[in-house]
C-alpha cells in the first residue's frame, strides 16, 4: 500500500508541474498601453501594441528598437534579427526590465500586423 500511494503522489506532482508548464508558455498577459508601465511591472510579461519609430541593429543578433503607441514610447531589445522595419506596425511579447534606471522590454515574441 505504502509503495502504490508514494507513485500515485509522484504522478500526480509530474502532472501538476506539466500542467502549469503547459499554462505558461500557452496563457498570454492582457495587451497594455506604454503609459501604464510602471516599476511595479519589472519582470513581468506585459504585450504591446504599437510602431516602431526608431531602429538600431548593434550586432546580427541583438537590436534595440523605440516602440510608439498612441500613449508614450519605450525601448525594446531584441536577441535575434528578425528583419524589422522603421514604421511598422508589431505587438510584442516580453519582459519588463530596467537599464540605466529606465524600463524597457526585453522582447521574446513578436507578431507583425499588417500594414
């Protein structure tokens, strides 16, 4: 009985545990505006909306673009080069951090609107 109800718990867990990896990376955050990033929000997931106004590829792997809305802009970086255009329209996927006391958004998923 002993051994049968240790396995029945250790399956149990491993299902839980798949179920919320299954969660995380399939559940998105609520779209938001520029303006309500905060400090509060550093480290979490946030998705926006908006154009890119600036672009600057430092490498073929990293770029740091300028991200507009119709509230206020914030950088954004990005570690791969997915052949983005100034004035285009994208809703991005991230985490929010913060370089030299200013927050931006580490880019991990993007998704191009058409034009």
């Amino acid at each position: 009985m002993k051994i049968s109800l240790s396995k029945i718990s250790f399956t149990i867990a491993l299902l839980g545990i798949l179920i919320l990896l299954f969660l995380a990376n399939t559940l998105e955050p609520k779209q938001m505006n520029i303006k309500d990033i905060t400090p509060n929000h550093l480290n979490k997931q946030v998705k926006i909306q908006g154009q890119i106004t600036n672009l600057r590829t430092i490498n073929p792997t990293f770029q740091i673009l300028t991200l507009t809305d119709k509230t206020g802009q914030i950088q954004a970086t990005i570690n791969s080069n997915p052949q983005l255009k100034t004035n285009q329209e994208i809703v991005i996927l991230g985490r929010i951090t913060q370089y030299q006391n200013e927050l931006q958004i580490q880019i991990n998923k993007i998704i191009l609107q058409a034009p």
